[in-house]
C-alpha cells in the first residue's frame, strides 16, 4: 500500500484530500503544519508528501527543502496553494493552484507514485 503525508493548516482540506486518498487505497497520515510534517516525514517512509504552500511558521517551501536535503530527497512532492504567485520553490514535483478538482490531484498522485513504484 502507498504511504503519504498529507500536509495542510485547513482542517476541511486535510479531511477531504485525505477522504479521496483513502478511496485510492493509499495509507495517508496527516499533519496540521510544516513542522509536524517534518517531523513526520523524517520519521517514517512515504511515497508522495502533498503539502500546502502558505501556512504559518513553516510553510511548504520549507517543507519541500528539508525533503530534498534528506536522504529520501526523491520523494516526490506536490505543492497546493490558493496564491501560486508565491510559489518561488522549484523543488516540487507538481504544483496545484487552490482551487483544484480532486480528480487532477487524484491523477498527479497516481502518476507520481506509479513512477516511484
């Protein structure tokens, strides 16, 4: 079963990303901020990271940075955010402007760990 950390300060995106995920049969553990989801990240192995790009303290680039400057830097990551002009890290795998389908982020998700498999 595929692993991901889903990473989001909005508690409805969170549920419902998670929510589709799930009826991928993806594993999917969650985390309310950047730094919860490093924390995550360095202590298990996923497939794929969907982190937000704007939230508070740590946010997504630093995310992503912290990934690929571990030793699991090929995890592929997606970026999701509702300002995309922010977006200055080219690092991600993928980028989403908020608001996207859920079947765009299906399929990208799809296509990333399918290439990591």
């Amino acid at each position: 079963m595929r692993k991901v950390l889903l990473i989001d300060d909005e508690v409805m995106i969170l549920q419902l990303v998670e929510q589709a995920l799930l009826r991928l049969n993806y594993s999917v553990e969650t985390a309310e901020n950047g730094m919860k989801g490093i924390d995550k990240f360095d202590a298990g192995n996923f497939d794929l990271v969907i982190t937000d790009v704007c939230m508070p303290e740590t946010d997504g680039n630093r995310v992503v940075d912290h990934i690929r400057n571990s030793p699991r830097n090929r995890t592929p990551v997606i970026g999701m955010s509702g300002t995309p002009w922010k977006l200055a890290n080219h690092l991600f795998d993928r980028v989403l402007p908020k608001p996207f389908h859920l079947q765009r982020l299906m399929e990208t998700a799809e296509k990333l760990t399918s290439r990591a498999a």
